[in-house]
C-alpha cells in the first residue's frame, strides 16, 4: 500500500516536471499588427526577444493571407526599417533543446536556401539549412525547419532571398527540471517517507 501511495506521488511530481518542459509557442496571435523589433513575447514562461541590426524597425508584425502555414500574425522583413537582407535573431530566456518554425522565402521561382544558426549565448552549436516548396495557389516558398540537441539559448534565422517570414515558432525547453519542480520532488519525497520512518522506529524500541 505504502509502496502504490509512493509510486502515485512521484508519477504527479515527474509529470509536474514533464508539463514545466513542454514546448512554448510563439505564433504572434495575440501582438498586435505593425509591432516592429525590437520586442519580447512570452508564452508558458518562456520568452523570446526577437531583433536584428536594422532595429528600430527591421523586421515587423503583419496580418496576412500569402501563405499556407503561415497564418494570422507573420514577422517578416522588410519592417519600417526598410531594409532588406536582414537576420532574425531570437534570443530566450533559458535553455532550449529543440526548436521548429514555419518560414517563408520571397522568391517567384527557384527557392533559396533558409539557415537555422543555434547558439548557447555566442558559441555556435549547430546549424540546419532547408529550402521551401512552392505550394498549389501560393506565391512563395513555405518550408519547416527544426534544430534539437545540444542546450541553446539564441537562434539566427537567415536567407539568401531578399526577405523572409516565420511563424508558429514552438521552442522546447532543456530537460532540465525548474528549481521549483525539483521541490516538489524533495517534498514528495519526504513526506512519503515519513510515514516509514516512524515504523521504523516504533520497531526498534
């Protein structure tokens, strides 16, 4: 009995655990159209502060119907800025394990390559480059593009189109339980074993 009491406990404290760590996402919904970067959105406790070197106003927040899996509000390029060829740089509030976005690259025919550059703050960790597909009755390339592994904090989003677009941007944080999750553990641990403990005791006199 002891030992299901236990077992019931410490399932609740890892899926307390498991819920700390799922993934945030940043889909832009809820900011309103025209904001430009740089600015902060957070979702789950996580935020992200998106920005680039044409800031104030390189890139900025639309609603548009151009795409397929890029809906409602899009950040993209150009922004009041009026700069084109610009990095999307995205930086968080902790550690990341894995990281997937939806993007967009402005050309009409052949789709140029779109670059995913992690880092844990100025180390690069990794990198993945994708191209997108022109999809039935869209103009521009729309793709996916992930990265996971080693801990990151920052991505550079980058293309060789003129501009570029993303969305529904999912980031996972590290496995790595919150010093509050990790209280709760010792607390259920504790207070589980008390009970034993005293029988224990009780034994022994």
């Amino acid at each position: 009995m002891m030992f299901n009491n236990l077992a019931r406990l410490l399932f609740a404290a890892f899926a307390v655990c498991a819920a700390a760590n799922a993934a945030a996402i940043f889909n832009f919904d809820t900011d309103n159209p025209g904001t430009s970067t740089t600015f902060t959105d957070t979702s789950d406790g996580l935020s992200a502060t998106f920005s680039s070197s044409a800031d104030p106003g390189g890139f900025v927040l639309e609603e548009t119907d151009f795409f397929d899996t890029l809906t409602g509000n899009v950040l993209g390029d150009p922004g009041p800025a009026g700069q084109d060829n610009l990095a999307l740089d995205i930086s968080f509030s902790q550690d990341l394990s894995a990281i997937t976005l939806d993007f967009a690259t402005t050309d009409f025919n052949t789709p140029s390559p779109f670059t995913l550059t992690a880092y844990e703050n100025s180390t690069p960790v990794g990198l993945n480059t994708l191209t997108g597909q022109l999809l039935p009755g869209f103009l521009f390339p729309e793709g996916e593009i992930s990265f996971g592994g080693a801990a990151f904090n920052n991505v550079v989003l980058s293309s060789t189109a003129t501009d570029f677009a993303v969305d529904n941007i999912q980031a996972a944080p590290s496995a790595a339980p919150e010093p509050g999750t990790m209280a709760l553990l010792g607390a259920t641990l504790v207070i589980t074993g008390l009970p034993c403990m005293r029988r224990r005791l009780a034994t022994n006199r």
